[in-house]
C-alpha cells in the first residue's frame, strides 16, 4: 500500500505565495507521475500541475507562470510552489501519484485547504 500525505496549504492574501509539499511512502513502489489536483466548492475537480518521474511537467493555463511544480525522486517527494495567488485558486488541493505497486495505481492524498482572499 502506498500512501501520499500533503503538507502546506492555509490562508493568504491574494498576491502572495504558498508552498505544498507531498509524500509518497509504503515500500516496492516506482513512481511514473505525480500531480496536484484541485476542487473549488460546486466545481469538478481539476488538474493544477504533473510531474512525471522524467521531470516533464504539465500545467493547467490558468497557473501557467505563477505555479511550479517539482520532484525530488530520491524522496518521493513533490512540491508546488503557488505564487502570485489569486481568489480564484481558492480550492482543496488533492495530491495525486499514478505509482506501480505490484501494478498501476492512482493514489489520492486527503486533500488540503487552500484559501485565497482578496
């Protein structure tokens, strides 16, 4: 069993920067992608940033230039570095890790709070 456990997260004013950081752990897993989701209240969920285990990186348009993510394949670890924050990036941040272990899985952290006000 893998398990992904975030960290970071809280409230900050619109202009400003936080910091997420997720870990994998378990044992005899392989990392192939790694990513932060986010859901806004009365929206689907949705992809902010992924990371592959390569270090290709994706982002959604409307975090382009203000969000990075990164990878740290020694650690299992990733972060996201949100800056430039916006009311509008107000949403629960899930992180999510497409990991073999014993085959392909899609693993879910339990989410944390992001809040944004303007």
């Amino acid at each position: 069993q893998v398990h992904l456990v975030e960290s970071g997260g809280g409230l900050v004013q619109a202009g400003g920067s936080l910091r997420l950081s997720c870990a994998a752990s378990g044992s005899g897993f392989s990392i192939n992608t790694m990513g932060w989701y986010r859901q806004a209240p009365g929206k689907q969920r949705e992809l902010v940033a992924a990371i592959t285990s390569g270090n290709n990186t994706n982002y959604a348009d409307s975090v382009k230039g203000r969000f990075t993510i990164s990878m740290d394949n020694a650690k299992n670890t990733i972060d996201l570095q949100m800056n430039s924050l916006k009311p509008e990036d107000t949403a629960v941040y899930y992180c999510n890790g497409h990991i073999y272990n014993w085959g392909w899985y899609n693993y879910w952290g339990q989410g944390t709070q992001v809040t944004v006000s303007s």
